[in-house]
C-alpha cells in the first residue's frame, strides 16, 4: 500500500542537497520515517544550550528563525526558509545547541531522525562529501567560541569522513626550507625571514625531517624568554614530525591537522620518516587547496602584482558564494565578507594603477563606489558605479589636477572592468568628468540635488548617497556625508520626493496576484525582481535612515535593524522588510549564478511552485513600507 506522506515528502526533498543526491527508493525510505512538525508564530524547535536532538531539520514552509540569546536579549542571527537546513551540524557532533529556533511565522518543518541519515553519511560517497566540504569551508577555526567563551568543535569526525581517497591529492610546497641539527635559532630565523616562510625543517645528514620549528615556536620559546636567540634548533623544534606520502588527500589532510593540533606536515618520500623529505604542507596550503577561504583570498590579492591575476582571484569568489549559499550562511555574514573580498580588490587596482601613473597624486583624493556596492550588498558582480574626490586647489590648478584624477580614473575603471566588473552603461564612473570632482564642486552638487524636484536629481541622489570610501581621505567623505544630512535636517521636502520615487516604483502583483512581467523590450516576459521588488526596500531604508540621522549605516539590512531599535511600534514592519530583502538577495543571487548573469531578470516559467510562493511571500512588507512612507511624508500631497 502506498505511503502517500511520504511520496509528498520525497517529492519535496528531492529538490535540495544532500538529499538530492540519495537514489529513489533510498530517499523514500527515509521520507516514511520522518516527523512532521506544524508549529504556530513563536513555538520553539529548540532552545540555546539545550542538549541536541537525535534529529536534524528542514523547513517545507514557513520561517523559522534563529536566535542567539545574550543577556536576556534575542538576536537573529538567520532565517532558514522553504528548504533550508537547521541543527544538521549540531546533530553530527553531538554538542549543546548554539542557537534558538523558533517559527516566525505558522510553518510546516521535516524532522529526519539521526539513526536512519547517519548510514547515508557512513556510506554515501556524495553525501559525505558535501558534509565535509561543508565544515572544510571554516577550515582556518576548527572551533568557534560562544557567548561563554567555550569552544564548540565544528569538524567532521574520522568515522564520517569515509572514502577519503576518492578526493584529490594535496598541492605541496615542494621546496621547503630546511637546516642541520646543530644549526641555531637566530640563524634560521634569519632564513625563515629571509624566505619569507613560516616553517623550517630539521633534517639529518639523509634528509629525513627530525623536527620542525614555526613561528609559533619562535613566539612560545624564543621571545617569551624560555630559550635564548643562539640556543640549537633541536632544543626547541617540535618532534617528532608528522609525515604523509604525497598521495594524501585533501581531507585526508584536513584530519590530520585537526586529529594532531598541528599546522603543518612533512610530505616525504615514502610516507614515513625514515624518507628523504619532499615537501611541506600546512594549514595556509590546505586552505588555497579549497580555494575559498576570505582571509586567505584578501592576502593573496595584497600581494598581486597584475590587474590579470585580479581576475582570476575574482572567479574564485564566485564559487565562495556558491559555496556558502549551499551551506546557508547567514546573509549579513555571506554579505560582509564579499563585500571586504570585493573592497580588496578595488584597493588593489587602485594601488597598481597609482603605480602606473607617471607621477604621484597631485594633491589628496578620495574613490567612492556607489549604489549596491556602497551599501555592501553587491554579491554578484555588476556594472561599476564610483567616483572620484579630490581636494580643492587654487583656480589656476585645477585643470591640470582634474586631468590627473581623469587619467587615474579611466586607468581604474579599466583595470576593474579586466577583473570582471562590468563598465557602467549610464558611464556613473569616476572616468567620467562629470563624476571626478573637487570637494566644493561635490558639495555644490550634493545640495542642488537636494534642492531639486527633477527626476534625474531624485535617481542620483539614490545611487550616489549611498557612497562608501574605499580607498584615500576620509575627511572629505565625511564632509560630504555632512552636507547631504545637513539637508535633510533643514528641509523634509527633499525625503519627500525620494519617497513619491519609492511610491512609484512598479507593482510584483497584478489585481489577480499574478506576477507582473515586463511588457516589451530584451527582457519582455520576464519578472524584474530589482525594480518591482528589492528597490522599493531598498529605497525606503535609505529615506528612513536619513530622517533619523542614521550616518555611516549604507546596508540595506542594517538599516532596516536599526530601525527596528528606533521605532519599536514599526518594528515588526522593519524585521519583516529585513526578512524579505534577505529572500530576494539570495534569490536574485541563485538566478544570476545559474543563469550566469546579473540574476535580475527571471523567467517565470523556470520556478517551480515552491519559488513563486517564496517570492510572494516577501511582496506584503513592500506594501506595508510604502503604506509607511505616504503617510509619514504625507506623499498624496506630491504625486
């Protein structure tokens, strides 16, 4: 006899790793076993440091959100939506739980138990090595510290990480920094400086490794005092050794640092000590191994040399965010590390073409981006929006200092279209005169926008009021910032028209709820998820943070908490606005990665169900916000 939950169950599971990756009947066999859970707005899942449950969790529909207590106040930390994933880690290494969870709003959750998914994990190749890379993406901290300062261990264990040899094989240093037995420390800490490494090998006359000092020996023995600077190396090297043929794994690498507490290996020959020494492998390998790792991507970027490499290093980012959009990173964290990845570049670029510039900057400057990279929220790479600002000269100068800026500019622009950012189609660059100022000539126009009713002024003042220093002074910046409040402060007109801009925007839904598609054009036929959707949150965070003064907060979600601090009546309304963008954000992202484009304009017919619901779902604080903005600017009086 059918189980007809159970195929519903299926149905749905199929859709989402790891669970796509189970055959039919195995996938039908755990989809019978499964608890389903329907829970009204603020029943809890779990709760912060009770112990875990003996089953992990998938939301079919609703929100549930999830929370970190800390002095008896609530943060959100995520919302896990249609699909999402919860308390799957927890589960595996069988730690308190670290976050609440609790229903946001009446939702239907899976409960799959621990007794029949742990086989999958033992013996699915595929399962397990999406869970693996799942942990090997925070590869760099194996433990994370909570509210208390306890460290919780977020690895795989051994026994789940089975199959290892499938993977493939590490990339070593291959000439490692070596020295003799009687060598002393002073001499090879020259050396080790000298090569700019973090590790030396102590061999014997055989070259087989003996020990190995770090830099962490060097701080812990040597400059505490312990040893002095000409004791001899084996007095403070570490041994014995840890050594591993060059066959070994990725993972299998990854366990071994994390089983032994140590950062780096000894690759020899034959895999054992007693073997001529071929190599070194550490921590900073195993993390280029992945290739996407943040801190190790933002250092490899300080010490580029070529716009070229730029571009490759900007491809690597791409699969950092498909990575941790599998993973469900929370967005605020998926958005603050891009965005300093993206920032690194910049910097970069700028600091390359400053050296191909004939000479040094004439008098100081500052460069801008604006609009979605200004609000830190430019997860995939679209067109440039930036600027330039440099400092006031005398009349006479400033044709010759503008020049300079110009040529700095259009050597900027370039350098980042060559990364992949796409040159502006409405030339919003810094390589366009009209966008590469002084600071007086900034001010100027900053006030003759706000002073304005035209609708360029009102669409300029939206991208570039949400400007952020990337590179050169910050004074003038603040300046600027100063003068767009100051504004603000004397008149609410000009809110007013940036909130009839908000009011105006196009309708998602049609009478009928249908979504509204666009009509003619390149893009006919298809949903413009920016303009009917995430603008208007945008645009009305932006007005709200400007009538409160919110200076130095650009991001969209941001604002949206600060908000919610602010105006406790309205904070319902702003967590929802928050919630909504964040859907929208990762959605738009998902479209632009599958479809390897800006992700704005979707084809409807392309979603399932599921999706068309989930959009829906973020389309009633778009109503409600703008319902705000009318009647706090009293907006009928304008339009």
């Amino acid at each position: 006899m059918k189980n007809t939950i159970a195929e519903r169950i299926q149905d749905f599971l199929k859709e989402f790793p790891p669970f796509s990756m189970l055959e039919k009947d195995e996938l039908l066999m755990i989809s019978g076993q499964i608890r389903v859970m329907y829970l009204e707005k603020g029943t809890y899942v779990f709760e912060q440091d009770q112990s875990c449950h003996d089953e992990f969790y998938i939301v079919r529909e609703g929100a549930i959100g999830l929370y970190r207590t800390t002095k008896n106040d609530q943060d959100l930390v995520d919302i896990c939506d249609s699909g999402d994933l919860f308390g799957l880690r927890i589960m595996i290494i069988k730690k308190d739980y670290r976050m609440s969870a609790k229903a946001d709003e009446e939702s239907i959750v899976y409960a799959i138990p621990s007794s029949i998914f742990k086989p999958v994990i033992d013996e699915n190749r595929e399962v397990n090595k999406f869970l693996l890379e799942t942990f090997a993406a925070h590869a760099r901290n194996y433990y994370t510290e909570t509210e208390k300062g306890d460290r919780i261990d977020n690895t795989i264990s051994i026994d789940t990480a089975k199959d290892l040899s499938t993977l493939r094989t590490i990339s070593y240093r291959k000439k490692p920094l070596f020295c003799q037995p009687t060598s002393i420390v002073k001499d090879v800490a020259l050396q080790m400086n000298t090569h700019k490494v973090n590790s030396i090998v102590v061999v014997d006359e055989n070259k087989y490794p003996l020990g190995i000092i770090t830099d962490s020996d060097l701080r812990a023995k040597i400059a505490t005092g312990l040893f002095s600077s000409g004791s001899v190396v084996t007095e403070i090297m570490t041994t014995p050794v840890k050594t591993y043929s060059k066959k070994l794994t990725i993972a299998e690498a990854q366990i071994a640092l994390i089983k032994n507490s140590i950062s780096h290996l000894c690759i020899t020959k034959d895999g054992t000590r007693n073997s001529k020494l071929v190599g070194v492998f550490s921590n900073h390998d195993l993390l280029v191994s992945f290739g996407n790792n943040p801190s190790v991507l933002i250092k490899e970027i300080k010490r580029v040399k070529k716009i070229q490499r730029l571009r490759y290093i900007r491809k690597q980012v791409q699969k950092l965010l498909e990575t941790y959009l599998e993973q469900d990173i929370p967005t605020m964290h998926i958005l603050n590390l891009i965005s300093e990845i993206n920032d690194a570049l910049v910097v970069r670029t700028i600091e390359i073409s400053l050296k191909e510039m004939p000479s040094p900057p004439p008098v100081k400057f500052s460069f801008l981006v604006l609009g979605s990279q200004g609000r830190r929220e430019q997860l995939l790479i679209t067109d440039q929006d930036n600027a330039i600002v440099f400092e006031d000269v005398r009349k006479e100068d400033y044709e010759l200092t503008k020049n300079y800026f110009l040529e700095l500019a259009r050597q900027i622009t370039k350098g980042l279209h060559t990364i992949g950012f796409e040159y502006c189609p409405a030339e919003m660059m810094a390589s366009n005169a009209r966008w590469c100022m002084s600071l007086s000539e900034w001010e100027t126009q900053f006030k003759g926008w706000m002073t304005s009713s035209t609708e360029e002024s009102t669409l300029l003042s939206s991208i570039f009021f949400d400007f952020q220093l990337v590179y050169g002074d910050s004074d003038m910046v603040n300046q600027l910032s100063n003068v767009v409040f100051d504004g603000v402060n004397k008149s609410n007109r000009f809110l007013a028209l940036l909130g009839v801009n908000a009011l105006q925007k196009p309708s998602p839904l049609g009478f009928f709820k249908q979504f509204l598609v666009e009509q003619n054009g390149e893009h006919k036929d298809t949903f413009d998820i920016k303009t009917r959707a995430m603008m208007v949150l945008i645009d009305s965070a932006r007005i709200l943070a400007l009538y409160h003064n919110l200076k130095g907060i650009n991001n969209t979600l941001l604002r949206y908490e600060t908000l919610a601090e602010l105006e406790p009546n309205n904070k319902e309304l702003f967590e929802s606005c928050a919630k909504a963008f964040r859907v929208l954000l990762k959605f738009r992202t998902r479209q632009g990665l599958i479809h390897k484009d800006s992700g704005r304009f979707i084809k409807l017919n392309t979603l399932s169900k599921k999706d068309k619901l989930k959009l829906k779902r973020c389309f009633k604080p778009i109503k409600d916000i703008q319902e705000l903005l009318g009647v706090r600017f009293q907006l009928k009086t304008f339009m």
